[in-house]
C-alpha cells in the first residue's frame, strides 16, 4: 500500500499536468521512496531495446529526409500506431480512469472531446498536409505567403507549444523516475533529458517512431489486460457492470447522465474546442504526416491512429467502471480502510489500483513502466518537432534563404536537440515545486488559436495574405497565452492574486475567433501588390493539394 502511496503522489502529478486540470501548486519534493524492482526491470527493458533501435536508425539517418521524417518511408499502418503512441500520454490511462471512477459518463465526454479532432484531420487536412509539406507544417503556411515572415511565426508558435508541453512531461517524467531509483529529483530530470537527447539525435524520426510504436503496443497492452482480468469478473456482460456500478456509485441513476463537466457550458465549449482543434494543430503531430510516401498513407495513417485511439478510449472507461467495483468497495485501497474516503495515493491512482488489485505487483510494475514509456516517448516527439522548428524553419529557410547545406542543417538539427534538451531539464528542475497543468493547458490553447488558424486558412482560404496570417498566427498566439495567464491556475495558484482576471480555465473559445478575424481583417484590407501575387498563386497550390503533383517522395536507401 505505501508503494502505491508513492506511485500515486508522482502519477497523480502527471495526470493532472496532461489532461490541463488547474489546481493548487505543488507542495514541496516528495521524498526518495522505496524502488519498485518489477517496474525498474520492465524500464531497463524498455530502455535497453529503445537504444538498440537507436543505434540501428543512426546508419539509416543520413539526410534531412531521414532525420526530420525517417525518409518518408513509414507504411500508413505503422505511423497510425506512432501517431496513437504520440498522442495516448499517461493521462489517457491514468487521468480520464480516474475520470470515469469520479463522474462516470462526463469522463466519456471527455474522451469524445480529445477524440473529435482525428475527423478533422482525417477529412480536411492529412491528404493536403502530405501533398503539401515536407518537413513542417510551417511548409504548408509558407507554401505562397513570404516565407521569411511566415515560417518565422510558425517557428515561434510550434517552440511555444513545445517548451510548455516539455515542462509538464519533464516534471512528471522526473518524479516517476525518482520513485523507480530513489535518485534525487535533479538527476532524475537530467537523466530523462539525456535518454531524450540520445534518441532524437542520434536516431532522428526513425528512432522516435519506433520507440512511439513500442510505447504504444506497451500500453496497449497493459490497458488491455487489465480491462479484460477486472471486467471477467463480471463474466464480460456490460449489462452486469453497469447495473452493479450505478447500484454503489455515489451518483446512483445519474451515473451515466452528463453531469459536472457540462455544468458551465461556455468552459465546456471552450474545452472541446482546445482539445479538438489543438490535436489539429500540434507539431509534433502535424510532422508525423510527413514520415510516410504519399497521401493514401497519410490518410491510412490517421485511420488507423483513430481506432486505436478510439479502442483504447473504450478500455478506459470499461477501466473506470470496473474501477468502481473492484477498488470503490476495497478497504484495502483506501486511507484508514473506510471506504468511500480518500484513495491511497490520491484520486487518480484508480487504474494503478485496479492492476494491483486484478494482476499483482507484476501488473502494477508492468504499468508504471508503461506510464514512464509514454512520457518518454512523448517527450522524443516534442524535441523533434521543437529541433526541425529551429534548424529547418529558422536556419536553413529563413536565415541561409534555401542554400544551407543537408549536412549543416542535420548538425544545427542535432545543436538544437541538445539545446532543447539542457532548457528542458533546466525548466524541469525550476518547475518541479509548481503546477504544470495549466502549461498543457496553454500548448493546447496556443495550438489551437496559434497553429490551426493559419494552418487551415493556408489550405483552404484564397484570400489569406502575409500580412493576415501573421496578425492571425501573433494575435492566436499572445491572446491564449494571455487568457491562460489570467485564469485561476495561474494569476491565483501560481501568481498568488486574489481573483482571476480571466474567468474561464480554457482559452480556445476566445483565442480561436480572434486569431480567424485579424486573418479575415487584414487580408481583406491588404492592397499591396504582394498579396494580390499570393493570392492568385492559391490555384497552383490547390492543384498540388488535390493531385500531389510536385509532391515530395519517399527517400531511398
């Protein structure tokens, strides 16, 4: 029980960091803890076989092409299951179980709102990202605007996003690693940082997914199995668990009725548009559309990333539901033994629970690997994303205009790895006494408000000029981050003001219609030659778009 206390305190942080709940700041380090042998060992596995891949990509990662999107050579179905692995974060397992264990029927509302986005991407964006881009997404934005000013914005906007999703992994990440070694929580963050470092710049994107891919089968797996041994024990019959459930829950009838989550619509709103539209608007998972030959794969890509995603989803809540049988009515998971108070480890220990409860301590070490796997794997994407940003959106087409050499954009690529890499564990080790979740939070928001904007107006809007893009891609970018600021999490729980200037916890709502106007606005009031050029270059961009003619291929090796 005091293992899973300690495993509950860093899970619980984690959770929460991803999933951009707001709640008071963290108090104080948590202590060295015990070592849990079964999830050290499943680690070094882990660790040890993801290193091994590095070391096979490094002979593959010889270009750009290889680094930045391991050559386009990634079959649909195998970057579908990267994409899921990227996107799936310990949240997904632990965070929205604890969701469904609490609210029932709102943590399915949840999970509806994080899986909204994949139509949009699927229908509206991956065959277009494919046959547009190379590299980034900012390929796609700079395709007929001035790409000197545009690329610049994006890069921004995407190293944005990056830190703030960094900072948040980086401190769960490093907790969970103390609690696995008992090291200090400084070495531990630095640990992470060089594990992260090692893959993305020696391996590039071929490492990155395939370590996605391993985390993804891991958690996988781990979900699963714990899914089918609780709900056997009640014979598998859906009907049985819910009648049972909803007989002991707290909330009776109501159970599965929306409740909590929806009871202030407009942060509602404001939430699915953040979690909808900012999955459409990440980097790191934007550049993952790039890895593969053509846009068939690209669409298949995110076929198969939405039912994975979608399955997982379901085993979540069958989780929770088992979750409230198997742990709600066991004195065993809860502080003094009575039941109905505090769970052992905190509210979001209920899937941890539940895998000890149904699997043993081999179970439960098995998914706090996984839960470090996930954050690990996480972290690989967002370096990369944050590295190609730096070198191939800023060097190599802003500053040296199109002329840099593959080898010295590959060599600023592997600088801005290590760099991202040092400002990652600087920030981590600054961040650790302090609440993250509203860093997620803002990457959602910015991701949203910031990206998606300018992203798809590129696509599908004649009439977007330079000049609108960049007032759409600053005015997204600073007024989410603006809004997230003076919201409770921050100008109360983290700044220490008596009342929020901002009454929503979720900018998106505001940010987006901001972002969509100055880019109406300002294209619309731009005369200037120049944009009557940008203008009239859309129908060769739309042929590109719907042919793929001019298309970047496949590398060969």
């Amino acid at each position: 029980m005091r293992r899973l206390t300690q495993l509950g305190n860093t899970l619980g942080l984690m959770a929460f960091s991803a999933m951009a709940y707001a709640g008071p700041p963290v108090e104080g380090a948590l202590e060295k803890l015990p070592t849990n042998w079964h999830a050290i060992i499943m680690f070094c596995v882990f660790v040890a076989l993801s290193m091994g891949i590095t070391y096979w990509a490094s002979s593959r990662t010889k270009s750009t092409a290889d680094f930045y999107t391991a050559g386009g050579g990634i079959t649909g179905r195998q970057n579908g299951l990267a994409i899921a692995g990227d996107y799936m974060s310990a949240a997904t397992l632990l965070g929205l179980t604890a969701l469904v264990y609490g609210s029932g029927f709102d943590g399915y509302v949840y999970m509806l709102a994080f899986f909204a986005g994949w139509p949009i991407i699927l229908f509206m964006m991956a065959e277009r990202l494919r046959n547009l881009g190379r590299f980034t997404f900012s390929d796609i934005t700079a395709f007929r605007l001035d790409e000197g000013k545009v690329r610049t914005m994006a890069a921004i906007s995407s190293l944005t996003v990056v830190c703030f999703y960094l900072i948040a992994q980086m401190v769960g990440a490093g907790q969970l690693i103390k609690l696995l070694f008992g090291l200090d929580y400084n070495i531990a963050v630095i640990s992470v940082g060089i594990l992260m470092m090692v893959y993305v710049t020696f391996g590039g994107m071929v490492a990155t997914t395939w370590v996605q891919i391993i985390k993804a089968c891991m958690l996988l797996t781990g979900g699963t199995l714990a899914m089918l041994m609780a709900f056997s024990q009640f014979g598998f019959s859906f009907q049985t668990l819910l009648e049972k459930a909803t007989a002991v829950h707290k909330l009776g009838p109501k159970l599965m009725t929306p409740g909590a989550l929806l009871a202030d619509p407009v942060n509602a709103i404001s939430l699915g548009f953040g979690l909808m539209f900012g999955t459409a608007g990440l980097p790191h998972i934007l550049m993952r559309f790039f890895t593969v030959s053509d846009a068939k794969e690209a669409r298949k890509s995110v076929l198969y990333a939405s039912g994975i995603v979608a399955y997982f989803f379901n085993v979540i809540f069958i989780m929770g539901l088992c979750g409230i049988l198997i742990v709600g009515q066991n004195p065993d998971f809860f502080e003094g033994g009575i039941i109905g108070g505090k769970l052992i480890g905190g509210g979001n220990m209920v899937a941890m629970h539940l895998a000890r409860a149904v699997g043993g301590d081999m179970l439960l070490g098995f998914m706090a690997a996984v839960a470090f796997a996930t954050i690990l794997a996480v972290v690989s994407g967002l370096a990369l994303a944050g590295a190609s940003a730096i070198s191939h959106d800023l060097y190599a087409r802003v500053i040296k205009k199109g002329k840099a050499s593959e080898t010295s954009e590959i060599r600023v690529s592997k600088f801005a790895t290590i760099g991202l890499g040092v400002v990652a564990i600087i920030l981590g080790i600054l961040f650790e006494k302090q609440n993250v979740a509203f860093m997620v939070g803002l990457a959602f928001g910015v991701a949203a408000a910031g990206n998606f904007p300018v992203l798809i107006l590129s696509m599908y809007w004649k009439g977007l000029t330079t000049r609108g893009a960049l007032f759409a891609g600053y005015g997204g970018l600073f007024s989410a981050v603006a809004f997230v600021v003076f919201s409770k999490a921050v100008w109360v729980d983290v700044l220490g003001n008596t009342a929020a200037l901002f009454p929503y916890s979720q900018p998106a709502l505001f940010a987006m219609p901001i972002a969509f106007l100055f880019a109406y606005v300002f294209s619309k009031t731009d005369t200037s030659a120049r944009a009557q050029l940008e203008i009239d270059a859309f129908d060769d961009q739309y042929m590109r778009a719907q042919t793929g003619f001019g298309a970047s291929g496949a590398s060969k090796h």
